[in-house]
C-alpha cells in the first residue's frame, strides 16, 4: 500500500470515530437525560404499547410486534436500534435490546437481541426507546481497516483501483451486444456496455430522470445471463425496497435480506425471511426450537444435576435447528439471481459465506465513502451509480464535514477515473426550460429533454411561462426563526403560494383531470405552517398535493411544484439555500410547472441564485408578489 493510501484510510478512519462521538453524545446528553413522557412527545419513545404477535425469526431470534394509540411523527425508522423496556416495577429483565425490522404508522416489529422472548411482554407497561446505533460504525472501521491490512487477491486490486493506484480494466462491448435493450436510449445501453465489459469498475452518473435505476435493472438483466449471483445495494431500506420490486417486475428471482421500510405483501414476498418461511425445512425449525424453548423454562424450575441435563438438551436442539436452517438459509440464498441489501447489511452475518461477482451501488453519491467499501469487499467488482450534483450524505460533526466526510466515493472515483463514467443524457421529468437552468449550471449543458417530455406544459401555462418565480422583494415579508425548533418559516410566501395555487386550480375546467402538486422548501418549519394553513383551504380541498422538505422529496416528482426559500433578512443571509445540490434537487422535481417564491434581495446576492433570476428573465416568467397581494 502506497503512503497516499495509508494516510487516506486513517483519515476516514478518524472522521468515522468524530461521527460516532457526535451522535453517542447527542444521544446520551440530550435524548437520554429526557423523562419519558418528553421522549414520546419529541417522537424518541413509544409508550404505552400493545403487544399484538410474537415469535421466532431467522437465526431463533425472537420477534415482538408492537402497536401504539395515535399516529403522531416520530424518529423510529427501519434498521434502527431500539431498547424494549417494560415499567411494571417488579419484572425480570425489564430491558432488552433490539432491531426494528419494520415500522408501518402505528405498527412496529422488533427482531430481540438473546434466545427468548421476555416474560412480561403482556403484563402491560410496555415501551419502545431509540438507542444509538453503533453496529454502522463498527462495519465502517472495520471495512477501513480491512483495505489497510489486504496484502493480496481481488480485494487489494479493487482498493487500488478505486484509489486510483492502478488503471482499470475493461473489454470493449460492441453496440450490438446491448442493441436489444429497445427499451433502453443511446446512452442507458452505452452505460449498461459499460457495466458488462468493466473487469474491476464502471461508474454510471445518472442526473434527474434520466432513469438511472431503469439502467442498473437492465445492466443486471444481462450479468445474471453469465453470472450466479449480484448483490446489489443501496444507503438506504427505502431504496432498497424499491429496487427489489423494479427487479422482480423483469422476472428476476431477488432476495431481499435484512429490514425493509415497505411492508406491502409485494416486497413482504421476497424477503429473506418470508422465502425461508416457505421452505419445507422450517417447520422442522419451528418445532425444534419450540421444543429447546420449553426445556429451558422447565431448567429454570430445577436444581442440580437435573437442571444441567435439560440445559444440555436445550442446547443440543438448538444446535439442531440452527444447522438446519443455516442449510435453508444458503440454499435460498445460492438460487437466488439477486440479493438486495443495504450497504451496511451487506455485513451480516447469513451473507459471511457468500461472495459475488458483481455488487452494484445504486444512490452512491448519498452514501459515506467508509459504508460504501462494506459491500465492495464481498465482490469482484463495482459498479457505483449516482449524482454528485444532488443531496450528500448526512454528516453531524461540524469537524468531519469540513475534513471532507461528506464526499462520497463516487466523487473521488469520477474526479479520479472520468474515463471509467458513463453519463446518462436523456432525461424524461422535466420540459425543457424547468430543465434548462440545472443542466447549463451543473451539468454542461449535455441533458437533453426527450421528446415525449419537452414541450409538456399544463394546458394554461405556455411553454415560455413553465418557469416562475415570484419575488416578495419589498413586501416586507420577513422570515422568522420558531423559538423551540430553531427552525425558520415564512407566513407572507405561505399566503403567496395559496393565492397561485387558487388561481391555478381556477384555471382547470372543470372536466380536466386536475395535475398532482407539491409544496417544496428547505425548512421543516415552513412545510409544518403550510400544511396547516392547506389543511383549511376548502376551495383547494380535491388538489392531489403533497408538502415535504427538499430532502424528503429526493427522487420523487409531480406535474407542479411550488418551491418556497422562506429566507428574507437585511443581512442578505441565506443559511443552507448556499447548499447548491439541495436547490439543484429542488428545481428538477416539476414535470410541467416550476413555480419558484423568494426574496431576491436577500437571495440575489448569491452568484448560484443571480444566475437563476437571470435564468427566468430570460426563459420564464419573472413576477412581484404584490400581484397576489389581495
């Protein structure tokens, strides 16, 4: 290994360790030290709950499902740690901890740390607490210090390459070999040759809606032609999900391990746990540990010799039943065509004795660069697909973030291997002018909108007017920072953005079907007061909206979207709106109309946002809000 490389790898390594300080402490100080009563309010606790199904998962592990009164926000997501606790005050054991494999509303399934289910599990007083989660940090320095240590074999070849210490390897593909990817454009077939003849990495830059995912399901529809297995990952259960449906919809036979965000029965279907519950061995399972089970419990009422027998026996059948399954758990894993995970689950322990040929990242440019190297040491090669020019990961120590912890994998290898990239040109969200201000700004002008999507405009909106922004320059509408979230919101944009969205909705007849909406802004605060002051406008009651941040709204789009950037201060401070790649994620999610609603005085300032405003003088419709001041 090179010095370059060495100094590289300790230096993620310690902004791994600042990261994981970050958040131990923002546990342990401030969620911790709450009483229980602000942690269900604050949406760290569920309590009290409702034990509704109990039983065994994979491995003997026992599982809980839980459900709770009420369906208020919360912080409980798929793959969280949680601590299951009970206040009955005279319990055995009243703490245990756990995963969550599922959270749904008011429902949650919980896979428990330990053999047996607790004992008081029905005697009421039950609770659900968020815990720090340190297994993701484990597997980041762990993968970290894997790539330090690897002297030899496929594992220091990939590390190298992807370091940029030695080229990287492809075999030409002829455009015939992808021509019968009809559904496919000149570029997605490019990518997916791409991906077929790389020998260590390909890279696929997929800007907005040009169907990046609809390339990577291609490109494994022709590797599972010559290859057994590919994993296939992603940062995130949501995503995950999504992509094992898109898989089994082409026929594939996918296997999806580890938590999932979705639990409809099309995704339930191809779990891992579901696949093994269907296999004629689990029953056999079933009744061994069942039989294990009832043995330690009689073990706990004896003494002695005879409480050592039955503990013995406890065991053996243990043992018998884990054999067994770990036999069903390889052979549904080795008939499987795909295995999706995310990128920290491609370390669990059922995947230990599986390597692949291929491992595919999907959304790589939102993933840290220690998670990414997870599931890179179980392949042969890589194919990582994203775009740097749209949300980073999420970073929490200030430190880390200015040391670079936030730049991806992705980012170094196509600043590192731009020949290795494959850049996806055709896009299908946008017409031509909501696309026209990103592509110029960050992508070089080299989208293209297809023909089905670039002259798509809403029926009383020309094409030259599909780009709005409505400036609140000199109307006084200040922003305001809530005193308990410290979050900002804008009351005078809210009212703005109702009486545009009164008159659109005046403007479709009648026997029109009318567009899907969305109301975008970088603020938490600014989405909580617009779904309030919507949640009462009965006159835009039948409008399909949806109100989100920008970064919940990542990869999804609608016909309209409203886009509100709330700051507006004489200082001329715009806080995050400096994140161009958060406001580049903003501006690609319309289909037909982008309606932007700002302060260009406070804005204009900044050379991303002057650009814009020239943008729309130029391609769009530049309008003062006092034209909605009724």
């Amino acid at each position: 290994m090179t010095d370059t490389q060495k100094t590289e790898l300790t230096h993620l390594r310690h902004l791994v360790q600042l990261e994981r300080d970050e958040e131990r402490k923002l546990h342990l100080e401030v969620i911790q030290a709450m009483p229980l009563v602000k942690r269900v309010a604050k949406g760290y606790s569920w309590y009290p709950l409702q034990v509704t199904e109990t039983g065994y998962g994979i491995g003997g592990r026992p599982t809980v499902t839980v459900v709770r009164e009420g369906e208020e926000s919360h912080q409980f997501r798929s793959g969280t740690s949680i601590n299951l606790f009970t206040t009955q005050p005279m319990a055995n054991g009243p703490q245990r901890s756990g995963v969550i494999h599922y959270v749904k509303k008011n429902k949650m399934k919980i896979v428990l740390g330990g053999e047996d289910l607790p004992d008081w599990l029905q005697s009421g007083g039950v609770g659900v607490d968020l815990m720090f989660d340190e297994r993701t940090y484990v597997e980041m320095d762990r993968a970290l210090q894997t790539l330090e240590t690897v002297e030899g074999g496929r594992v220091k070849e990939l590390r190298d390459v992807i370091m940029g210490v030695r080229p990287a390897e492809h075999r030409p593909v002829k455009d015939e070999a992808v021509a019968h990817l009809a559904h496919l454009n000149d570029s997605q077939r490019s990518a997916v040759a791409r991906v077929v003849g790389a020998d260590h990495l390909a890279l696929i830059h997929g800007p907005p809606g040009t169907g990046k995912t609809t390339t990577l399901v291609a490109a494994v529809g022709e590797l599972v032609k010559t290859e057994d297995r590919i994993l296939f990952c992603t940062p995130s259960n949501s995503a995950a999900d999504l992509v094992t449906l898109r898989l089994a919809e082409m026929g594939l036979k996918v296997v999806r391990t580890g938590n999932i965000s979705r639990v409809e029965e099309d995704v339930m279907r191809h779990t891992l746990d579901l696949q093994i519950a269907d296999h004629p061995d689990t029953a056999q399972v079933k009744k061994l540990r069942k039989e294990a089970a009832d043995l330690r419990k009689k073990a706990g009422k004896k003494k002695g010799r005879d409480k050592g027998l039955l503990y013995r026996d406890a065991g053996r059948l243990s043992g018998w039943a884990r054999q067994l399954e770990d036999r069903t758990l390889d052979h549904v894993l080795d008939t499987a065509q795909v295995v999706v995970c995310t990128l920290v689950g491609a370390a669990a322990s059922l995947l230990s004795k599986h390597t692949f040929k291929t491992c595919i990242i999907d959304e790589a440019a939102q993933a840290l660069e220690p998670a990414t190297w997870i599931p890179i040491l179980k392949a042969n090669r890589v194919v990582l697909a994203g775009d740097p020019f749209q949300l980073p990961p999420t970073v929490k120590n200030r430190e880390a973030e200015k040391k670079g912890f936030s730049v991806t994998l992705l980012e170094k290898c196509l600043e590192k291997r731009p020949d290795e990239g494959a850049l996806l040109t055709t896009q299908y969200r946008m017409n031509t002018p909501i696309m026209g201000f990103s592509n110029d700004y960050f992508y070089d002008g080299q989208l293209v909108a297809a023909e089905l999507v670039a002259n798509r405009t809403l029926p009383s909106v020309p094409l030259g007017e599909s780009v709005v922004f409505i400036d609140t320059a000199g109307t006084g509408f200040e922003e305001k920072l809530h005193p308990r979230f410290k979050s900002r919101y804008n009351d005078g944009e809210t009212d703005i953005l109702i009486e545009h969205m009164l008159d659109l909705r005046s403007a479709v007849p009648p026997e029109d079907e009318l567009p899907s909406v969305a109301v975008i802004t970088p603020y938490r605060q600014q989405v909580v007061q617009a779904e309030d002051r919507l949640e009462t406008e009965g006159r835009l009651a039948d409008f399909p909206l949806t109100i989100n941040t920008v970064d919940g709204f990542q990869g999804r789009e609608r016909d309209v979207v409203y886009l509100s950037l709330v700051r507006s201060n004489e200082k001329g401070e715009i806080g995050f709106l400096s994140d161009y790649r958060r406001m580049n994620v903003a501006l690609t999610r319309a289909r037909k109309y982008l309606v932007v609603i700002g302060d260009s005085a406070t804005v204009g300032h900044d050379p991303f946002f002057a650009r814009f405003l020239k943008y729309v003088e130029d391609h769009g419709l530049y309008q003062t809000a006092w034209e909605y001041m009724k």
